[in-house]
C-alpha cells in the first residue's frame, strides 16, 4: 500500500515492469524516480575524516587527504583522534534539506525509510560492536516524539545501543561554530561498563560542524572504547 | 560485521508520557497523578468524559482567545499542562481524539483525510506505543493517535454583540446582475442557508457580498471567506478592510502572523481553515471548482467543521462542477447565475482547432504548422498571449521553439521561483508571449490578451479549467473581446462543456438584458 505513492512528493509511482523483474528480486523503493534523482550520493574522493568532498573544496582548505577543518580538529590536543572517521550517504542539497525537516521537524516519521536501503549497503561495510543513536534531549524527544537518528537505525532493522544521553537541552542551529565546538560536554554515559574494548558507530542524521559527534567520540573514548566511527544521512 | 543484538543494552529513555488515568471521570494526564494509578493512551479510552462548566471558575481569557472556534494541538498552547487541565476539569475545554477508528480505519478528525495511503505509523515516545498519525496535515503539526485536539466551550449568550452604527465604508454601485445576486446572499445569510453564487470570470462576484457580510457584522457574526489560494487572500484582505474600516480583518496563509487573531472577518486559505472548529456564523467559499474532485472532500471537511452548527454557507464560482451544475438543474442547490461581466460585452468563445499527434511534433523539435501560424500572428500584430501547456515537462521542448520566434517569450509554472517576476513582466509587457502550466488559468488578470492551448485534450483541463483559461480574455471595458484557441489532438467532453457552458451565459445574458448585442 505505501509503495504505490512516493513517500515525498506523494505522486503516483507507476509500475515499472521489465525483465529485471523476473529475474531479480525486486528491490523496494520509496521515493519516486524524480524525488530520488534529486538526491546527490557522495563520490570521488572526500576527506579521509569527515567524509567532506574535496572536489570542490577551495585547495588551500585541502591538506594532503584531509580537509582543514579535520586538521585543526586533530592538531588539538584535547580531541585528536577520537573520531577515527565519518561516512556520510548524501549531499545536504535543497532538497535533503526539506526532505530531512519535514522528517524530523514536522516529525514524519516514515521518511526514514526512503533512506533505509542506502542506509544499509554503507553501514554493511562498517565493522561496529554497537551502534548508538545520538541522544535528544527530553524536550526535544518528546517534541518531535521520536529521535530521528534511532528511526534510521530501526528503519535498517538494527538494534540501537543506548549508550549516550543528554545533560541539558542546546538548540545547536542557533549557535555559531566557534560556539558549537565550546560547549561543555553535552553528553554523558549509560552503561558505561558496556564500552571498554567496543568498537561504537556513532548515527545522526547530519554532519555539519562535526562538533556533535566529536564530542560523543570524545567521551566514549575516555570511557575505553576501542574506536569510535560515524555515519551521517547527509554531509552538511 | 557485527550486526548481531544478542548482547544490545536497551535502555527506555525517560519522557514525560502522555498517557491518561481516569480519575472521578475526568482524564488526568500522566504527569499530573499525585500516586500512581495505571494509565493508558488516549487511544485506548473510549470516551472522552466532558466536565460540566463551573461558572464561577475564573478562565484564563488569553487562553479563551487562543481556542475559541478552533481546534489546536497541546504543541499549539504555550499554557502549563496543569493550567490546560484545570481549564478542562472546570468544563472550557472540548477535548476530541485526532484519529478516531472505524472499523479499524483511522480517520484524521482535522483534516478528515481517510485513505490509508495517507497513514503512517511510529513508535512514539509520547505515549510509549505505537502510533499512527497522519501525513496529509502534517504541515500543521502532527496529528497522531495519542494527540488531542483542544477546543474551548463557548458561551453563545454573551458572544454575540450586535452593532447599531453601519461599518460598510463603499460608494460604489453593482451591475444589475451584482444587485440581484447581493439580494439573494442577505437572504441566504438571514436564513442561515446554502446558496451558490455562479458569476462567470469577471463578473464582480466580490462586491457582491459586501451587503450580506454587512448584515452578519452587524449582528455581530463571525464572518469567514476562504479560498484556495493564498494569492488571493493577500489581494482580498485590504480590499475587505477598505470596505469594512473598523472591524478587525484577520488574514490567514501559510506563515502569516494573525494566526491567534480573534477577528470579526476571517480571511483564509482553506488549508488554514483546518484549525478552526465551530468558528463561523457565515461561511464563504471562494473558487469551490478550484479543487480536484479528491481534494473537495477534504474541502467539505474543513469547511464543515469550521462553520457552526447553524451557520450560512455561501459558494461563490465561474465554474461549478457538473454533480453542482445537475443539482442546480433539478432545483436541488438554490442558486443564482451572473451571466455577464460588468462591462455588458457577451464573453468570448472558444475555437477549437485539431492540431494532429503534437507529441510526435515535439519529438522533431517542431509544433504543429497551424500552432506556429497562430502564434506568428500574434508576433506580427504584438498582441499578448498566454500559451498553455498541460505538463511541466514540456517546457524545455517548447520554449527554445519559441524563442526562436521571438526573444520576448518566457514560461512560467507552479514551482518556478521566478513567477512573481515573469507575471510581473507579462503585465509591464516586457513580455510577448508567456507559456505556462495551468497555474495561470485564473486569478491573473491581463488586459489585452488572446489565449491557446496546446494539447486541450489532456485531462488536467477539465471542464471548470478550460472555462477558466476562456475566461481570461476580453476582461477590460476597452478590450473586451479576444481570440481563445483550443488546439486538440481529439476533441473531449470537457471541452464541449466548457464550450457549452459560455454559450449558454452568453444566451441567459442576452435574455436577462445584461449585455448589449453588438
């Protein structure tokens, strides 16, 4: 029944019947050819860290594989090496953009299925021992009534860890970067005895700053974990 | 890899849960039990219990602005829960669920919307179970099982205070036709009745309900007109407050600020409407036709649920659909036409002109010759026109065709971020010719103006569309005719319709002494 209506745009999806359909299996699809050619996977070589593309990155942000952004990140002290690495799916164009409001801010939770087969090729070539949601505050989980990193991870049919809370409520959009990357530490542990040793990957729906998911590598790694990776619907 | 979840910590995260216990029959949420007492999701409680109002109570009047006559989700209230409850507990507040079940068929009891396709479901954190909520009005916040709609009880005795002094502030006069159709809408608002306006495109049909509007202010009615678009919400609220100086006008689209405003005159978008609930004395409808058949039920809805029990209802269109038109036939819809503009000039009719397989045409990068030889007239004399297409898609074809013609031609739909701009320079006349989608089939308005169709048998040009894109010729006094060309790959019932319907106004004009024979 939901397959016969794009999940964005709502239109019609049409049949489309060829030969494939007999040999394979058809694979499900959620968004409407249109909407889903709207939608821009990165390719071609990105930063060996946050996963930005580097093409058409002015070259004097480049530095060798990584993008300025990471460097200044792993120069400091205080955060180097925490997040080993991000993989993000999409581009955050105009069209994730409204894609990903509608399904968080105006809560529609079904969109995260339009992203669940993606979502699922990239996260097989990941080896984790959890994967762990990026916590909402209180407020803002019981605002939107769900947390749309979870969503992603239920959506592939994973079972999300909660390894992670929230110790008090910031609206991160507001805030510059410098900001963003100043404040103390906004999470903190749950079941902590369940970290040492683990490998953790790390879901939330955007990486713009990268500041968010640094500072939950951050603290899982002070608490013993082996390694801390990322994954990201959209690379802001 | 290492998918598997044999060792998954799972932990419940802790929010505050809207879940409700039944305590001396009142439903107390969650968060307010003072000891613990089972709860359940709204859901689950077959009958909302309604307190009896305690007169003596004294109601928070912010609260009592923020609710009359609509119905608004707890997101919507920036009052406390506690403050919301004890509202509720002292009988101002209607609570009503946001779906309800039918034979285990959700319904949407905002914006009605019933088809499953339409439907999705969560794991809410709300109210810890899941919850289906509805994707169709989800642009005004989501409405899911575990939500509640909130109304506020009104008193209808101190409501309504008449006013003594006239608030009508206009000097102009109507056409017979307008004066005759303005008698019927006082009527029809006296009597709390249905009644359709049928005035064709250019008719005046907004003057026409400045008497009755007056009428119902005076008695200190609520007065709602809503149309479907937000373009002419935006040209009618000044128009209407000239009218009526001193009465406060609210002017609802998307993103407008007098969303909370409690105003005497309701201005709206139909959308907009879906908040309100028992809010009208009178209700006006502008463009009824404006709407897919679909969409229509959705329509009636709103607008049902928007007007109060007894309430006046008034439609006004240039096209009513043919179930409308059979029942104004049959006498079953009162009804009254404005056959004629105000100018006295018959309306113009459409030709239609087979113009062969376009689409093959448009394959070799050429139009049909008789289409091309229309438009090259139009070059030659620099006379404007609007060239409509059934599809968006066909843009890229056509336009670079076009232009080859002439520099000065655009094309213009729904989506395009530079519409404002190319309509703009369509009436400045910076542009010959504007292609468009049916987007511009009413409500834009150019004086001196031909109109073809390429393709007017497609099926997004039904009956009521053609008569609209007809419809946009010949308006002004000093233009008062022009040439309509349906070119067809195969003539359709609805452009017979269309054809027919202009004729047969043209003929009641003629009959009612409301045009000049030339």
């Amino acid at each position: 029944m939901l397959s016969e209506h794009c999940l964005f745009c709502h239109g019609e999806m049409g049949a489309r019947v060829s030969w494939a359909c007999f040999f394979e299996e058809a694979e499900e699809s959620f968004l409407c050819p249109s909407c889903e050619a709207q939608l821009t996977e990165i390719q071609g070589e990105t930063c060996q860290i946050c996963c930005r593309p580097l093409e058409k990155l002015d070259p004097q942000y480049i530095c060798g594989d990584l993008c300025y952004d990471c460097v200044r990140w792993e120069e400091d002290p205080e955060w180097k090496g925490h997040l080993q690495k991000n993989a993000s799916l999409y581009l955050y164009n105009n069209f994730l953009k409204e894609l990903i409001s509608q399904y968080k801010f105006r809560g529609d939770y079904i969109l995260a299925k339009a992203f669940s087969r993606k979502i699922n090729e990239k996260l097989r070539r990941i080896e984790y021992d959890y994967i762990v949601p990026i916590p909402l505050s209180a407020e803002r989980q019981f605002e939107r009534g769900f947390n749309q990193s979870e969503a992603l991870i239920r959506e592939v049919g994973l079972s999300p860890a909660y390894l992670l809370q929230r110790t008090h409520s910031e609206k991160q959009s507001k805030k510059s970067r410098t900001e963003r990357i100043h404040i103390p530490q906004v999470f903190e542990l749950r079941a902590e005895s369940e970290i040492k040793d683990k490998k953790i990957l790390l879901i939330d729906d955007i990486y713009t700053t990268g500041s968010t998911l640094r500072h939950a590598a951050k603290i899982l790694m002070q608490a013993g974990a082996k390694s801390v990776m990322s994954f990201t619907l959209a690379r802001g | 890899m290492s998918n598997d979840s044999s060792n998954q910590i799972s932990i419940i995260i802790e929010v505050f849960l809207l879940r409700f216990a039944l305590i001396d029959n009142k439903l107390v949420p969650e968060p307010l039990l003072v000891k613990s007492t089972p709860t359940k999701p709204i859901t689950q409680h077959d009958v909302i219990p309604q307190p009896p109002q305690n007169p003596s109570y004294s109601f928070n009047h912010d609260l009592q602005d923020l609710l009359k006559g609509k119905q608004l989700l707890l997101d919507d209230i920036p009052n406390s829960i506690q403050e919301i409850q004890a509202h509720y507990e002292n009988g101002y507040l209607l609570l009503r669920k946001g779906i309800t079940f039918r034979k285990n068929k959700p319904k949407c009891e905002r914006c009605g919307n019933e088809a499953p396709s339409w439907f999705a479901v969560f794991p809410c954190s709300r109210c810890r179970e899941s919850c289906i909520y509805c994707r169709k009005c989800i642009m005004m916040g989501r409405v899911s099982s575990c939500t509640l709609l909130y109304s506020w009880i009104e008193n209808e005795h101190i409501d309504a205070q008449p006013f003594e002094s006239p608030l009508l502030s206009w000097t102009g006069t109507l056409s017979p036709g307008q004066q005759t159709a303005s008698a019927q809408v006082v009527e029809a608002i006296q009597g709390n009745k249905e009644y359709l306006v049928w005035a064709v495109c250019g008719a005046g049909k907004t003057e026409v309900l400045f008497e009755g509007i007056h009428y119902a202010l005076l008695q200190g009615k609520r007065v709602c007109i809503a149309t479907p678009r937000t373009d002419v919400v935006l040209e009618l609220t000044p128009r209407l407050q000239a009218v009526f100086p001193t009465i406060q006008v609210a002017s609802l689209y998307g993103g407008s600020e007098d969303r909370h405003k409690n105003a005497q005159l309701t201005i709206t978008t139909t959308h907009q409407l879906l908040r309100f609930y028992h809010a009208f004395d009178t209700m006006i409808l502008d463009e009824v036709d404006a709407f897919p058949y679909s969409v229509e039920e959705a329509l009636q809805h709103a607008v049902k649920q928007a007007r109060k029990t007894t309430s006046s209802m008034i439609y006004l269109t240039a096209t009513p659909n043919s179930q409308w038109q059979k029942e104004c036939r049959l006498g079953k819809r009162d009804f009254v036409t404005i056959p004629a503009r105000y100018h006295r000039h018959p309306l113009p009719v459409p030709h239609f002109v087979w113009c062969g397989n376009w689409h093959k045409s448009l394959k070799q990068d050429r139009l049909p010759r008789n289409v091309m030889q229309w438009l090259q007239e139009r070059i030659e004399s620099g006379k404007q026109a609007l060239f409509f297409i059934p599809k968006i898609d066909l843009i890229p074809k056509i336009l670079p065709i076009l232009k080859q013609l002439h520099p000065n031609i655009e094309a213009v739909h729904a989506e395009d971020p530079q519409r404002k701009e190319k309509v703009q320079a369509m009436r400045s006349k910076e542009l010959l010719i504007l292609v468009t989608t049916t987007i511009l089939e009413r409500g834009v308005t150019f004086p001196n103006l031909d109109v073809a169709i390429l393709g007017s048998e497609d099926r997004i040009f039904t009956e009521s569309a053609l008569v609209q894109i007809a419809g946009r010729v010949g308006r002004s006094v000093q233009f008062p005719s022009g040439d309509i060309t349906f070119f067809h790959f195969g003539k359709t019932e609805a452009m017979i319709k269309a054809r027919n319907q202009i004729i047969a106004m043209n003929k009641e004009a003629l009959e009612k002494g409301l045009i000049d024979v030339e």
